[in-house]
C-alpha cells in the first residue's frame, strides 16, 4: 500500500513541483581526459613569471628566468587569483537600486547588495551617465581617479574606463598622485624636472665612483619588491655589490631614518638617527657648517645655479626671523647632536657623496620643503653631474638606476576619444569650476564645491561632483581620514567601481562591477620597469572566474549602449590589440641602423607568433649613464628646465605667489602636529608612520589569504612600537591594541621591535579598510593607517597628501574583539 | 490534502523509515533545492510559492524523511514575507548577503572554503567534484560560471544519480547506493553543518534562506543514512 | 657592294614580273605582321615577368612591392612594374624604352647586382623616379587613382584629414607618397612617419625671398652658401626671414632673444620665455660681425638674468621649409595626445606656462618612444600652446 | 637572247622576287625600328637636355 502512496506522491509532486524546479546546471559532456597541464609567462608588479596551468587552473607559479631575486610575494599569486574576496557578480546596493539617487546615502558603507545580469548592470551605468550629463554636466561627474591597476598594456584598466566614459562625455580629471604629490610640483622649480619618476645614474658607477652613499628616509630593499611593469628586480644585484662594498669598507652608507631599516639590516650600514619630520632642520644645520667652514663649492653655484645669496642669508639669521640656523639651533629640532650634525656635514663634503632620497619625507605637511633643502645641499655639495655624486629621488623605485636598453616599449590602449570624433554629451561647460583638480583634495572637493584653493600658482574652484567612477584604483586605500571621506561620501548621489576584489572602494560604492585579474586574458607588457630589458607575453592562464569580465570587454558592452562599440575598440579584439601593439613596437625598434646590410636594427624582435610561442623578447643590457651629466658639461645647451634653465636655490617664481606655508627659498617650519615635543604631542606622543608594506604592493595582495597569514598578528594589521613605549603601556608582543587619535581610531596587533626608538610606530599602509559599521568613528577592526592620517595638503604649492603628519596614542585593548571585517563583504544592516 | 500526507508520514516513521528510497522523488527534491540554492527566486515563481505550491514537496520532506521542523520553518518564513513591500528585492539581498557578496562574511556555498586549507576558491574538493562529474558524463553548464564545488551544482549531480538509481536493482543498485552515501558523507554532509553556522550569523531580513540551508544539511544526513541501510 | 648596287637597281625599276596587286598585298600583309611582332616584343619588355628577370629586381623592389598595398588588397586590383614606372603616352614609352639602355647597361655591368651595392644607389635611383613624378604631376599613379572618383565618406578620418586638401591643390601623389611602393631610402629614416610626411611636403615647397617660413625639421646652419662652415643648429617649427638664395642653398635671417649670461649660444623665440629657436656653435655666437644685437641688458624679473635682442643671418639647405606652422602643431598634438595618454591623463598644453613644461617634458619624456626631433617638436608645441600664449587659461 | 632573256627574265623573275621579299621582310622592318629608336633616343635627349622629365601632358 505505501509503496503505491509513494508512487502517487512523486505523481503529484512531479506535477506541481515540476514549475518549481529550473532547468538544472548540467549538460551532458564527454569525459575529459585529464592533461598533465602546460607552462606559460605571465607577469605582474611583483614579478614576470612561468605559472603551470592543470586542468584550467593555475597549478604552480615560479619566476621568471631572468628574474634572479625573486620576491617570497609571488607565492601570494594563487591566493590573489582564487581569494575569497573576489568580486564574483555584478552587484547593485539594494537601497540605491530601490531610491536610486534619493536613497539614504548615510547607509553607504557596509550595506546590502543584490545581484543583477551584465546588461541589467551596464544599463544603470550608461542610464547614470546620461542623468548626470543632462541633469547635471561634465562639472558633476568625477572619472579622474588612477591607481596601480595591474600590469599589462592592452587591459590597463584605467586607459579603459576613461576612454568608455570620455566616448560619453567630459568629466573632472586630477593631476598630481599620492607617491610623489609634493616633490613632482617642487623640483621643477628647483632642478628643472620633475625628477621622481627619472631614470637615475646608472648603479655601477655609484659603486665605481662614491666614497658615501645617503639614504634618507629611503628603504629600497623593502621597496624594489614590487615595480610599475613586470618586475625582475635587478637592482638586487646591485645592492649586494653594495651590501660587499660595505662589508670592505669602501663605501660607507648611512641611512638618515629615525627607524632601523629593512636595507640598512641587509647592507649592515650605519643609521643616523633624527626626529621625524624634522629633516629640513637637519639639513640647515649642515648647511650652516658647510658654508661657514668653506667647504661648499661656490664655483659650481656661480656657473650653475641661481638665488643662493637670499638663501644663505636666512641661514646666516639675516633673514626676518633673524635665527641662525646653527648646529645647536637644529639639534633642538631634530635630536641630532650639533657636533654629529658638523661631522656628518664635513664627510660629504669629503669625498664623492651620492645622496639617495625616498619618497616618504615629502608625503608630510610642507613635503616640498625636504627634498628643495636636499637639492640645496647637493649645489653646496657641488657634485651634481658627476658619476656617484649628486642627489636622486628614485632609486627605491622601479628599478631606477639600472641603465635602460634605450629600446622603445610597447604603446597601450587609447585613453582618448579618437582624433576627429566628439563624444555623445560635448558639454564642456564647467560652470566655472576648474576641470583638473589636485587629486589629494577630492574629498575637500566633494565637501566644500565652489570654494577656490590656491595650488601651484593658479586658482582651483571645486567643482560640485555628483557621481564618481573608479577603475582598478582604490581611493579608500590611498585617502586620508577615513572618517571624515565618510562624511563626503554622503553627498555623492553614485559611485560606481571595478575591480576583481571586495576592497573598501567596493564596499562603499552603488554599483560594483567584477573584472577578472590579469591572469584571466591575454595582455603584453615590458618587463624591467626603468632598464626596459625586454617585452613579455601577458599569456591568459585561466577563464575570467565566476561572472568577471576584461575591463576591454566589460567597457566595450558599455559603449553599445551607445552604439559606439565598434569606434571603442578601433575594430579589433583582445588578441588583435595585442598584436598590435607588439608591431607597433617591433616598428618603432627597427630604427634603421645605417649599416651597408640595410635592415639591421638594434633591437630586432621577432615576427608576432614566434614571439607569443617564446614568452618573451630580450633587449639586452643598458648603458651606463649619469643623471644631470649633460647640464654639468653643458649648462646653456643643455639647460634645465626651470625658468632660468639654471638651479634655482631660491626661486622669484614661488617667492612672487606669496605662499606663507612655501617661501622662495627652503625654510623650517612646525608642522600642525608633530612628536618629540612638536604641537599637540603631549597628548598623542607617538609619531605614525604610513610608509609601502613589505609583503603587498600597497593594498594590492592583503586580499592574498595564506600572505596575509604571514604577518597578520590576531588576525590584525601588525603595528610596529619600541620596547619602552610597550612597555609604559604595559603591551606586550601579540597583544590587541587599540591606536587612537581625535580623527579615529582602529585596531591593530602589536609588535615590539627595538628597530623603532621611543615615539615612533609603524603601520604600513594598504592595511584594509574594516569598519564595524558605517557610522562617523566607527572602529576599524583591521588597522589600516588612514583611519587616523591627517587629510591636510602639504602647502599651497602642491596641495600634496600629508599622511606622514600624524600622532597617535595606544592602548591596549580590553574586552571581546570584534570580528574583522575588512575582508568581509557588505554585513547586514537594520533595515 | 495536506492532513492526510502528514499523518501517513508519522505512520511511517514510526516503522524508522525502513521504506525502501524512492529515488525518482529524493531525484526532484534533490533537484528543487539545488535550483533554490542556485539562483534567486523570480516574482512568477515566488507568487507561486506563496500560494502554497510547495507544499507537496514540503509534505513529501516530513512524511518520508520526517523533516517536519525545518519545512515548518520554510513555511513560516514564507508566510512572514508578507510583511516586506518589496519581498523579491529583500529575498535577493538575503541571498546575495549569503551567498554572492565577499566570501569571507556571510555563507558561501563553496566545498573548497571550507575543506581545503587554503580557503580559496577551486581547492581540491573542486578538483575532486569536477572529476566525480566529468566520470558520470556531466559538466556544468559554461552560462552558469561556478565551479563544480558549488552546493547547488553538487545538489543537481545527487539529482541526476538518485534518478540513475530508481532505474537500477540488484547489485548495481547496492553498489550505486553505497557510492551515493559516501559521497553525501565525504563531500556534503562534511562542511554543511559549518555553512549553516555561518548563515545563522548573518542577519538576514527573511529566514527563508537560512531555513533552506538547514532543511538542506538535515536532509543529507537523512538521505546518507537511508542509503547506508537499505 | 655590288648586292647593294643591285638592290638598287631591282628598286628604282617598276616590277617587271611581279604584279603590282601582288607586291602591295604582301607588302600590307607584311607591315602587320611587323607591327604585331614590334608591338608584341615591346609590350612584353612591360610584363611583370621580363622587369624581374633581372635578379636585381627581383630580389629588392619585387619582394618589397610584395609587403605593400599595390601587391595585395580588398579588391585584388594589382599594379606591375610598367604600370608605374612606364609612361603610357606612346611618345614618351618610345623613349622610355631606349632610356633603358641605360638599365641594360647595368645589367651587363652589375652597377647593383648585389644587395649592398643596391642599397647605396638606391636613394639616387628613387630620386629619378621622384623628380618624373613630380614633373608629371604623378601621371601614372592617376591612371587608376583619381582624386574626382574618391568617396570620402568611404575614407577613413585620417586619411581624409590630409587628402582633402590635397584634392583640392590636385597635389602631385608623390608628395606625401614616397615610399609607397618600395622600402625608402635609410636616409629618410623611421622619423615619426606623420612628421616625415611633413618633411617630404616641405621639399616642393617655393621660397621667396623676404617671405616668413618654418623649418619643417631641425636644419644645419652654415656661414658659407656652400655649406661648409658649421655654424650651429636651426630646431624644428622656428621662424625664418628668406633673404638671399644660391643654387640649392637659402640664407636665413632669424631674429630672436638669448640670456646675456655665459656665451649666449643659445636663442630664443620671446624675451623671457625658454622656447628654444637655435643653437650656435661658441665662436659663432661670440662673432660680433655674424650677430647684429638691437637690445641688450634687459633684465628678466621672473629670474633676474639679463636677455639681450639679436638677429643672425646664415646659410641653410632649401627645401625644408613650411608657410605656416599649423600642420606641425595638429601633429606634435596628436603625438603628444597619444605618447602622453599611455599612462595617464595627458595635462592640457594650457595647464603649464612655457618655462614650466620643458621640466615637465623631461621628466616623462623618458617613458615615451619619441625620437630627438620629435621630442623638439612636441615640447615647442606645448610652450606654443602653453598658459602664455592660450587665452583664457586654466 | 631569248633564252638570256628567259634566263634573265626567269634570273630576273627570280631575282626580283628576292629583292621584293629581302625588302619587305629586312629592309624595310630595320628602317622602322631605326627610325622609331632614333626617335625615341631623339626625344630622350631632349627630356635630357632640353624640355626635362617627361609628362607635362595628362
């Protein structure tokens, strides 16, 4: 009896339950054989790379042959490509997607999303467009924004949005980046290029010619990890002929840093230590000693330089503020000793001296400062131009300083609309706000519109931004003052980001779009960085995961909605670009070297095929080179670029804008808060230091699950404090702390090292963004720095960030810690 | 009609279910929660369960496998929705607040984040899942874009096979139902239990989800038993 | 002899056997059977297949024309040797075909049987070709091309941007098309091809003395009209006074300011602005009879150096000359659009002034592939554009 | 002298014949190509010297 009841029941259930039962997720398909997987070349910023492909997945990844310092980062590659962060869908936030701009902003943060088909996500998008192009103009839309996108010269994913949006219509663009904001605005005035981002002189000759090498503030063995195009680290080998060299005696480093370094510990050099942000002071006190005991060159500066009386007249006390800035005088400021300060000035002025600059002394209030008092001292030191002398800011970076091929490198995919065409909304029509805006003071921007700020000689009036796009850049990460970006954000009616992980940038946005990582389609890059050694095929290792789409192909489908899509993409595919490309480049390489056998050119690359068969192209070695070597040789033909083409020591230009906070020569001057008896340290006594992690390439990677394990102390971002200030506060190593100033607070898992004096903490940037909610001070449960930096511009020159302006109390912390949710996505909020 | 399956069920149960598995009906169950488990309800098909359509299916769950409790709580979750203006939206944000948003906070139906010991996606359970699927003739469908670890997939397979063991008796029939009970055990029921912990700490605006995950693990554990004992 | 004394004879005298019917039948049939035979040998010295018989042909300009448009193409519509390098008009096949007497010559010879002795001649040979089609207004190439039958909606924009106004001049193809069908001479060298374009432009344009013009390029500068004694260097889109010409050599009149510090070697466009015009060797620059200074000692406030006002006249090749300079500008933007956008948003020439962007430019230069005389160009096309000289700046 | 004749006149046939075909077939052909080559060389000495490279006509 029951066997028939059974048989009625699946009868009846068949019929009603067959509507509710879908077409189910399988199709028949031939048992696969199971292949033993195949090798191909990828790159990346933290390194080209051979990555074995089993059963379409990335099985295993080693360097590149021609990388022979391998970072332990590129272990982190599988768990960036399959972490659990990954944007998966496209995802809409439900009360934007309910209320659309009128919604309730204030949930923006950690709120609800659902999911929604590509074409139902792309018609928002476009529709959003065309709102605040009709409703509003190209003043209200913001699409500016770059950030460290991935490698790869067809897919950069910035060149694709800001072409898609500009076929659209025009919006506010930036200018100036967070890495270098205050040095790339000053230097020109002073030494005539912007010189951050220079090829510098070539390392050998460092290590043939210089007797001192100086490191300021500047930690390259922690920071040449990762490069703007597929790394091979180089420069490594040079750092341990250097790491030799010291071991010999035959040249003597010294890094100027309040903290032990990375690359001192490597190289085993001397430290000088100096209170933070107190560099410029330093520096005065030296050039006080040099001047006074004759032992700068004043040859050098009557043939090369300019303005060095007015500034040598404020070092005397002559000046208004009738200080002299002798040795005594600084070593109040910056702890040095006076006769340290004397011995140190007379060493450089010794021998052959290279000064080595980091970026992160200009990344505080009055940034400008340090790096104009550098090339200041570099003039008195007399030895610009010369091999191993002279002053560099970027041998930390990319690979400055390995000599370049001088090959040609391969073009990218146009950031522009076409020559000849306009775009569907050619309103340029900014209603009086400035089209370019600096890009550290967006969040003033969206705070105050229609006010004018000073910047680098000119007038900004900030534009009243409506809606924001941001691709492959995480502006969470790079901002300062998370709390008060919380504010800001408020008054965006859409935020729209793509990106392949759930960063804080997503988790703050209305419309998320998934794009797949660089590994996920093929692509062509350099690899090298600066020394261009060679060209790299990008091959695709596996299929876009889940739902993730190509920026190329995600921005291609925007375009057909207006029926542009063809003139988006000239008419070629992924593999189409790629090609060309690479012929581009193999076209520009074929300069004809005017041998009797005719086409033999200096860099000959093979024909395409052949070319993505091998992986790569090699371009051989560089030349040596000396920066500034031609100006010193030549200094009218060569002039530099600064208005008299000569070194400016104290600029008329600067002087005539009348700026108080940047003078016409370099000055000293106290930061709005500062440690070691600078303002406001008495209740924050410890100075916090943001600089580029070790083990990510700012926040690209602390997605990277097992990496993360490495270093994350609890579970929370590592912050780094002397053994006295733990124990005044009763920490020990592995505690929970809580770090807290009056604009946030966050917590972070302590870690005493006597690498770091009294005063001085450290938390890397690129730490994720976790708030527990939304709301104005909520606690960050994973420790990123800018929940507590100060959102200041460096000075009215540059308007640069100042995040290393920043003081800190910690405690630890008592009770049950809240769970991370850094890496989580939206949590729930009461609805 | 509703009456008369429940207490034909109670009557069951107290002869401890030793029935003999249907496995056309465990093949449509099977196959109804993996189509819920993999994608959210539309407003055709979630008037449609509104009106009671389920019913059956839910009464087939307490009458044959005694899962009274957790159809009970379906029910009741799907009664609730009346409170919503928008229930279709807050039932896709509950799912999506589960399943699709970042992997690391509410209730990824993955195998790999929770068996293989890296905690990314496509770990070896994965592999494992792909290989069981491609030996019996199948592959997910390419429009779909999940690996084959996800529970809705591994649901639709279990599907296909229970309905592969209604067709057969005898020694295939014990030796299929034997390699269904240690896949229920080693690749479902193994990390089901950790997924509905996981969903209970999300504060979803409808219990139906949540509901559903638990009917889901409480009704493996039942069916891999039921196999072990016929 | 004595044959011809017959022939002679049987000549004058009216047939004495034959009839006359007979003679002008055969002699007709005759003449069309040498007509054809003449016409047959002369047509086939224009087939593809007897120019390539020769190994010099067929190893270089043969195998280059294979890589070009003329060979393979949408429509499949192929150019052979004769049809370019032939003149149609009988007359001048007739002499074109004991011109190449010459090319037997060299056949027999091998002036260029190999592929470097090719190589050097083959500047010299292009020139032939060059100067016939310049003379003939490029004859042949209108034997298919047309500029009336050119759809230009069909065009791409381009293309358009510089035929349209060639149509209009009913320009000479060969202008901008050298190179069209055969590898260019290395002399011409892998320049930016838009900028070589210009270059080759400027070689038909005509000088007139006292008339303003722009060097389309960076030019030598002499002090003798036989171009000798090296001067210095005129940079690229300078102004330049035409005021005497000798052969095939110009004398350049180029005012301009220099800073009064060091040996002012250097001059500029503007008093006070840092955009380069020429560079002089140190002797010449010091040479008070080559200079002519109008003012001197004008102290610059922006640096407080002193700029004096010179004008120097020298010697310089001849066709390297533009009217005006708004082709160089649309092709130094363009450049500079495409070169600078690689990586990021490409500032707005007006976003700097003129003593700003040469620190600007040489800081990225480095990232782009731009030659030397590009990289001139572009940065006198941002100082041109620049806050100073764009109203409404910012 | 009919036979001389005859001989003559068939001599003379035969001879005539000769010539007429020696003429037609040689003489003549060479004259034109001499007079066309001269031509052409004439009018390429003239681009040479005189009216410089062919083709103002077209």
């Amino acid at each position: 009896m029951t066997i028939s009841r059974r048989s009625f029941l699946k009868g009846a259930m068949a019929g009603s339950a067959a509507s509710l039962i879908g077409p189910g997720l399988l199709t028949t398909a031939a048992a696969g054989v199971t292949e033993q997987g195949v090798w191909k070349t990828a790159g990346s910023h933290w390194g080209a790379m051979n990555a074995l492909v089993k059963g379409g997945k990335v099985a295993e990844v080693k360097p590149f042959g021609a990388d022979q310092y391998p970072t332990e980062m590129l272990n982190g590659i599988k768990g960036l490509i399959y972490n659990p962060s990954r944007v998966r869908y496209p995802m809409v936030r439900l009360e934007w997607l309910k209320n659309r701009h009128n919604g309730d902003r204030t949930t923006r943060g950690d709120n609800r999303f659902v999911r929604l088909t590509w074409d139902a996500a792309l018609d928002l998008f476009h529709e959003e467009l065309e709102r605040i192009q009709t409703d509003y103009g190209p003043w209200a839309l913001y699409a500016g924004a770059t950030g460290w996108r991935q490698t790869g010269q067809v897919h950069s994913c910035g060149n694709h949005m800001q072409r898609a949006v500009a076929m659209h219509g025009h919006f506010v663009k930036k200018v100036g980046d967070y890495s270098t904001g205050a040095g790339q605005v000053i230097l020109p005035y002073v030494l005539g290029s912007t010189e951050v981002y220079s090829q510098g002189t070539s390392w050998p000759l460092i290590l043939e010619n210089s007797k001192t090498v100086v490191l300021w503030g500047n930690d390259p063995y922690k920071n040449l990890q990762v490069g703007w195009n597929c790394e091979t680290h180089e420069s490594y080998a040079y750092l341990e002929q250097l790491k030799a060299k010291v071991a010999e005696g035959s040249i003597r480093v010294i890094s100027v840093d309040p903290v032990r370094t990375k690359t001192q510990k490597y190289l085993g050099c001397e430290q000088l230590y100096i209170n933070p942000m107190t560099d410029v002071a330093f520096m005065l006190g030296m050039a006080h000693t040099l001047y006074n005991e004759g032992l700068y060159d004043q040859e050098f500066i009557d043939a090369y330089a300019l303005g060095f009386d007015d500034f040598i007249a404020y070092v005397q006390g002559e000046a208004e503020d009738g200080e002299v800035k002798t040795p005594e005088w600084a070593e109040a400021i910056c702890g040095v000793p006076a006769e340290r300060i004397r011995e140190f000035a007379r060493l450089l002025a010794a021998d052959r001296t290279q000064l080595l600059f980091g970026w992160a002394i200009q990344r505080q209030q009055h940034g400008e400062q340090p790096y104009w008092m550098g090339a200041v001292l570099a003039t008195m030191l007399g030895q610009i131009g010369l091999p191993g002398g002279g002053i560099s800011y970027g041998h930390h970076y990319s690979s400055i300083g390995v000599p370049s091929s001088g090959a040609s490198a391969p073009g990218a995919f146009p950031r522009n609309v076409d020559a000849g065409k306009t775009p569907e909304h050619d309103n340029t029509d900014f209603q009086g706000a400035t089209s370019t805006i600096p890009v550290a003071r967006w969040i003033d921007c969206l705070l105050n519109p229609g006010q004018t700020i000073q910047y680098n000689g000119a007038e900004v009036t900030f534009p009243d931004i409506r809606m924001c796009v941001f691709s492959g850049c995480n502006p969470w990460h790079h901002h300062q003052d998370h709390n008060r970006m919380k504010k800001a954000f408020h008054k965006l009616e859409t935020v729209v980001t793509i990106d392949y992980a759930w960063n804080a940038t997503c988790r703050f946005s209305d419309l998320v779009l998934p794009a797949c990582t660089q590994f996920e389609r093929n692509d062509i890059d350099i690899y090298g960085s600066y020394s261009n050694r060679g060209v790299l095929a990008m091959h695709k290792l596996v299929d876009p995961l889940f739902h993730s789409r190509s920026d190329f192909d995600i921005f291609t489908d925007l375009c057909r909605r207006f029926g542009r899509d063809e003139e988006y993409r000239q008419g070629l595919d992924e593999m189409g670009w790629v090609k060309k490309l690479y012929d581009e480049c193999r076209e520009a390489n074929k300069s004809f070297v005017p041998a009797p056998t005719g086409d033999q050119s200096t860099f000959s690359m093979p024909e395409f095929t052949q070319f993505w068969k091998e992986g790569y192209v090699d371009f051989g070695p560089g030349e040596n080179w000396v920066r500034h070597a031609d100006f010193r040789q030549a200094p009218e033909v060569n002039a530099l670029g600064t208005p008299s083409g000569f070194i400016e020591v104290s600029s008329r230009k600067i002087d005539r804008y009348g700026y108080d906070d940047c003078r016409g020569y370099p000055t000293w001057m106290e930061k709005a808060e500062r440690s070691h008896g600078g303002p406001n340290s008495d209740r924050y006594p410890l100075w916090l230091q943001s600089v580029h992690p070790d083990k990510r390439l700012h926040s690209q990677m602390c997605e990277s699950e097992e990496l993360r394990a490495t270093y994350a102390v609890q579970g929370r971002e590592p912050i780094y404090l002397s053994p006295q200030d733990a124990e005044q506060r009763g920490i020990q190593d592995g505690d929970l702390v809580r770090v807290y100033n009056d604009r946030g607070q966050l917590l972070a898992g302590a870690v005493v090292s006597d690498d770091f004096p009294p005063g001085v903490v450290r938390l890397q940037e690129g730490a994720w963004y976790g708030p527990v909610g939304p709301e104005i001070g909520a606690l960050d449960t994973y420790g990123d720095p800018n929940t507590l930096t100060l959102d200041l511009g460096t000075s009215k020159l540059a308007q640069a960030p100042s995040a290393n302006t920043c003081v800190v109390e910690i405690e630890r912390f008592e009770g049950e810690a809240p769970a991370v949710t850094a890496f989580g996505g939206p949590t729930l909020v009461e609805i | 009609m509703r009456e008369s399956l429940a207490s034909s069920a109670a009557a069951d149960s107290q002869t401890g279910g030793g029935a003999p598995l249907d496995g056309a009906s465990e093949g449509l169950l099977c196959r109804w929660l993996s189509t819920l488990l993999g994608a959210e309800l539309d407003e055709p098909t979630l008037a449609r369960y509104r009106q009671g359509e389920a019913a059956p299916l839910l009464g087939y769950l307490c009458e044959a496998h005694g899962l009274d409790e957790q159809a009970g709580r379906i029910e009741a979750a799907l009664s609730r929705l009346v409170m919503f203006t928008t229930p279709r939206l807050e039932l896709a944000a509950d799912f999506a607040e589960l399943f699709l948003a970042d992997a690391r906070s509410g209730a990824p139906p993955y195998a790999s984040l929770y068996l293989d010991e890296r905690q990314g996606f496509l770990g070896a359970p994965a592999e494992r899942m792909e290989a069981r699927l491609a030996e019996a003739g199948f592959a997910v469908k390419r429009e779909v874009g999940e690996p084959a670890d996800h529970l809705a997939v591994m649901l639709d397979y279990l599907g296909h096979r229970l309905e592969r063991l209604a067709e057969t008796e005898g020694a295939e029939a014990l030796a299929l139902r034997r390699e269904l009970a240690t896949f229920l055990e080693h690749e479902l029921c193994s990390w089901l239990p950790r997924l509905v912990a996981r969903s209970a700490e999300v504060r979803t605006a409808s219990d139906l989800y949540p509901a559903l995950l638990a009917l889901t693990e409480a009704y493996c554990r039942r069916l891999a038993e039921r196999l072990r004992l016929a | 002899m004595k044959i011809i004394a017959t022939l002679w004879n049987t000549l004058k005298k009216p047939p004495v056997h034959i009839s006359l019917g007979v003679i002008i039948i055969v002699s007709f049939v005759a003449g069309i059977v040498f007509w054809g035979g003449f016409n047959t040998a002369m047509e086939y010295t224009n087939t593809e297949e007897f120019c390539v018989s020769c190994h010099e042909m067929e190893d270089n300009v043969y195998q280059e024309l294979q890589t070009t448009v003329h060979w393979s193409n949408r429509t499949g519509v192929r150019a052979i040797c004769s049809d370019c390098h032939v003149p149609h008009n009988w007359t001048s096949k007739i002499a074109r075909k004991m011109q190449a007497s010459k090319e037997v010559w060299g056949a027999i010879f091998g002036t260029i049987d190999t592929p470097e002795k090719f190589e050097a001649k083959r500047l010299e040979l292009a020139q032939h070709e060059w100067a016939r089609f310049k003379a003939n207004g490029s004859l042949e190439c209108r034997s298919c091309h047309d500029y009336n039958s050119m759809d230009w909606d069909k065009m791409s924009d381009e293309a358009r941007r510089f035929m349209e106004p060639a149509a209009e001049r009913d320009q000479s193809c060969i202008d901008c098309h050298k190179g069209i069908a055969h590898k260019l001479p290395e002399q011409m060298g892998s320049e930016d091809p838009m900028l070589a374009r210009l270059v080759r432009e400027a070689t038909s344009v005509s000088l007139d003395e006292g008339q303003r013009y722009y060097s389309a390029k960076s030019v030598d500068l002499f002090t003798d009209p036989e171009l000798t004694q090296r001067a210095g260097v005129l940079q690229v889109a300078t102004g330049v006074n035409i005021v005497d010409t000798q052969g095939d050599s110009v004398k350049l009149e180029i005012p301009a300011w220099r800073k009064e510090k060091g040996f002012g070697r250097v001059l500029y466009e503007d008093f006070g602005q840092n955009i380069g015009s020429a560079v002089l060797n140190k002797d010449i620059a010091q040479d008070d009879a080559l200079i002519e200074v109008q003012e001197t000692d004008v102290v610059d406030e922006m640096t407080g150096l002193p700029w004096g006002r010179v004008n120097v006249a020298l010697w310089a090749e001849k066709g390297v000359y533009l009217e005006n300079r708004e082709a160089l500008w649309e092709t130094a933007g363009q450049t500079y659009r495409d070169a600078c956008s690689v990586c990021h948003t490409e500032p707005a020439p007006e976003h700097f002034d003129a003593n700003t962007w040469p620190a600007m430019f040489s800081g990225m230069v480095g990232f782009t592939n731009m030659s030397a005389g590009t990289q001139e160009l572009v940065l006198k096309y941002l100082q041109m554009h620049s806050s100073d000289y764009a109203e409404g700046a910012h | 002298m009919a036979e001389v004749k005859n001989e003559s006149r068939a001599g003379g046939k035969r001879r005539e014949w000769l010539a007429f075909l020696f003429v037609t077939a040689v003489v003549v052909p060479l004259l034109t190509i001499a007079v066309v080559g001269g031509y052409g060389f004439v009018v390429w000495m003239l681009q040479v010297f005189v009216l410089g490279p062919p083709g103002h006509g077209g």
